[in-house]
C-alpha cells in the first residue's frame, strides 16, 4: 500500500474512531473530511449525502441513522477502509496503468463459485447447470485472489451453488485476505449464531440473502420454510449488528409483487441495507423463455426502483436498468468477471462460455484471451444504455463473438449451444427496443433539464 493510502486508511479509522463518540454531532464534521479528501470529485455524491445526514426530511435520513447506529464500528470501520480505500484509491491508479500497459479490461470484482454443491434444489436455478461435484479448492480460490489483489481487485462476490457450503474455507480466506471485502449470494439458511459470531470476528464478509418476492413465491421456488428461514437469518443479523442485504430475480410471474411497495417495506423492515434486483435470464437449455418480462413489465420494475429510490431509505442496484450510471455492460473484465466450480473463466455471470481456464491461464492471462478481448473491443454493446447486454438485448453480438472466438459452453452436464441460447432472445430483443428507445429519449430529456 503506498504512502498516501496508508494515510488516507489512518485518516479513516480516526474519523470513524471520531465518530461514534457522538454520532449526532459529529457526521457533519465526517463530511468535511470527505470533502477535502475527496479533492473535488464526486461532488454530486457528496452532496446528497450531506443532504441525508442534515436533513430529517430526505428519504435517506434515517438509512445514515440506520448504518451508523445498527453496524458493529469495527465491521463499519474494516468495510470501509477495505472498500474506499483498497478497493478504489489503492486500485484505481493500478488499474489504469494497467489497462493501459496490456490494453485489456482490468476488473473491479471478481464473481467465484466456491461450489456447485448447494443445500436446496431450486426450481430453474442457472447454477445448477453445473452440476453439484463441481469445486474450487481453498488454495485455487486464494491464488485467484491473490492474483486478483496484484491487478487491483480488492472486491470478491461469491456465487454458486451455495457458498455457505464452503462456511470454513470462506471464513479462512477472509481471515487472510483482511484487507478485501467480501459478499456473497446465499438462500441464507445455512446462517446460524455460530458463522455470524465468525462474521464478527473477520469482520469483512457481507451475505446478500436471495428473495423471489414474499413467503409464497419464495417457498414456491426454494421449498417450505426458507422464507422464514431468510428472515429468522436476517434478524439475527440485524441482531448482532452486520452488514447484510437481499437479491432478488424478477420474472414475468413475480415482476409485481417483488417491486411493490410492501416488499420494499418489508426489506425495509427486516433491517436490509441494500438489494439487488435481477432480470431472469433465459440460462440452459431448461430455461423456460416465457419468465423473461414482457417490455410493459420491465417499464414497471424500471419506474418503480427509481421512484422509492427517491423515497424509501434502501440501496437499490437495478441490474439490467443501471448500465447509464457505469457506461454499458459491465461484463468481460470491464468491471467484472465470472470463474466457475471448474475453474472457467466466463464473461459473465449470465454467460457460460469460455476460452479459458484459470487452472490452466493466469488471470492476466484470462483477460488477454480472445472471447475476453472480444468483450473489450465490443463494449459498449449499444449506444442506448437500456440494451447493454451482448445477450439480452443484443443477442448477435454475442453469437458473433462466441463463434469468432471458439469459446466453448461451460455446462457440464448439458452444454448449450450459443445459437439456442440466442435464438431464445431474439423476440424479447426486438420487443424491447422500441420501448427502451422511449425510456432512454426520456432520459436524455430529464438529464438535459437538470443541467439547465
């Protein structure tokens, strides 16, 4: 860690340490701090959150009481030193010259599949195309990571399967990698006192639990009980003062009740700090088209996730609807890349094709490769950030890059060609163009009239 950093992370702790003494009166006095260490940028930011620690009207006047008051200051105090510090002031720097130096995309987070193995048996689940035998050891996980750590990546999501499977290899790697912050999509059933005492103790890991909407629809999916196993798993969270949030998948059958206002209350209510929401992808050759949302339904997601964010006090990332605010799709490194159970290395998360091992390339290497240097050469997908995705909205691109590239499906036990998973988003591609080239012109409009 260079100079400043180390400074900058010093700076922090004292100001959190500053902090908690009088919380009320002192968070003004953070923001003062930030704004001289900030040196002008994200001014913007800046803004609206002194707004949500000064004004008691703003929506998220009560998510600052939430953070300050709720998390444990030493959990508060190690995410965001790992998160502000490592994972942007350290890396950003690295990270362009790197770019740079190789002309390849340098990722910001990586997505790992720890397992395969997973303790229910969702209906429809993506992942479980894999298979469940299928495992990154401890020792491949930590060479990734470290690894990672040498481009600048600080930031580590893990998916699956369940990754709670790998409870005692994952707590391990927090405990060595103390200076990363790392999340992890879970059902949350396997969240007991003892791993949340653990999460104490490292200090570092954020569970994200996955929702399908209320009791019913989750129960639907994911078998009875695990709703409220998700949210006895939450409380106890909340409980012990840790940072958590939710995932939700929305579909053509739940779009409604997984973007109403009482399930944002509901989150709202079980002590959530963020969610993400996600645009059911038509994945395997299982996959059943007919869940992916008409183009009047993804309006509807659209419009409401920007509306309570203007008035409900929960961060909210809005997957497939988000490309405007980080310039298209994020995939092939460009900010992310995704390594399954078996060591592929994926573009993306969505995307089981690959040229590449990570047991066979280093992860330089894996960036360098053709399908990845095709994503790098192509993005962005389209100049209209409401079709960033080579697959969803621009399914050619993606036929095209996979054949002129020779990567190969990652399914282990039904390997999907690209023309069929293509051929299933054509329709939804050419339905959804007009309705997303209406919402982006209203886009440019509101932009424009908010710099006038």
């Amino acid at each position: 860690m260079n100079v400043s950093a180390t400074l900058a992370k010093h700076g922090l702790t004292k100001a959190f340490d500053h902090l908690y003494k009088d919380p009320e009166n002192n968070l003004p006095k953070i923001m003062n701090w930030a704004d001289k260490f900030s040196k002008g940028h994200f001014e913007g930011q800046r803004k609206a959150i002194r707004k949500a620690i000064e004004d008691p009207n703003d929506p998220y006047y009560p998510f600052v009481r939430h953070v300050v008051q709720d998390i444990d200051p030493e959990v508060m105090k190690t995410v965001a030193a790992n998160f502000f510090i490592n994972s942007n002031l350290v890396s950003g720097p690295l990270q362009e010259k790197l770019r740079e130096k190789y002309n390849c995309n340098i990722p910001w987070t990586i997505l790992l599949d720890p397992t395969s193995a997973c303790n229910l048996q969702c209906t429809g689940c993506w992942a479980a195309e894999y298979g469940n035998k299928l495992n990154l050891t401890y020792d491949e996980i930590d060479d990734i990571i470290c690894q990672g750590k040498e481009l600048g990546v600080y930031f580590y999501i893990y998916t699956g399967g369940e990754p709670l499977v790998r409870k005692d290899d994952i707590l391990r790697l927090c405990e060595k990698h103390d200076d990363c912050v790392f999340m992890s999509f879970t059902n949350g059933t396997l969240i007991d006192e003892d791993f949340a005492n653990e999460m104490l103790r490292v200090k570092n890991f954020i569970p994200s639990i996955s929702l399908e909407g209320f009791e019913e629809a989750t129960d639907s999916r994911r078998g009875n009980g695990v709703y409220e196993k998700a949210l006895n798993a939450m409380k106890l969270l909340h409980d012990k003062r840790l940072l958590y949030g939710v995932s939700c998948c929305y579909t053509s059958q739940n779009y409604d009740s997984i973007t109403s206002e009482d399930y944002w209350d509901m989150m709202i209510d079980n002590g959530a700090y963020f969610v993400w929401y996600f645009h059911y992808m038509p994945v395997g050759n299982d996959a059943s088209p007919e869940l992916m949302p008409t183009p009047e339904q993804r309006e509807v997601v659209f419009r409401r996730i920007r509306d309570y964010r203007s008035r409900k006090p929960l961060f909210a990332m809005d997957f497939q609807n988000d490309a405007e605010y980080i310039g298209g799709c994020i995939a092939g490194g460009r900010n992310y890349l995704h390594i399954n159970a078996n060591g592929d290395a994926d573009p993306c998360v969505f995307i089981h094709y690959s040229d590449s091992n990570i047991r066979e390339k280093s992860l330089l290497e894996v960036l360098r490769s053709p399908l990845f240097m095709a994503y790098h050469d192509g993005q962005p997908f389209n100049d209209n950030m409401l079709r960033p995705c080579p697959m969803l909205e621009n399914p050619d691109k993606l036929r095209d890059m996979v054949k002129k590239t020779g990567a190969k499906s990652t399914d282990m036990q039904s390997p999907e060609s690209v023309d069929h998973l293509c051929d299933k988003c054509v329709s939804y591609s050419d339905n959804w163009t007009p309705k997303a080239h209406e919402l982006w012109e209203e886009r440019k409009e509101q932009k424009a009239s908010q710099q006038s």
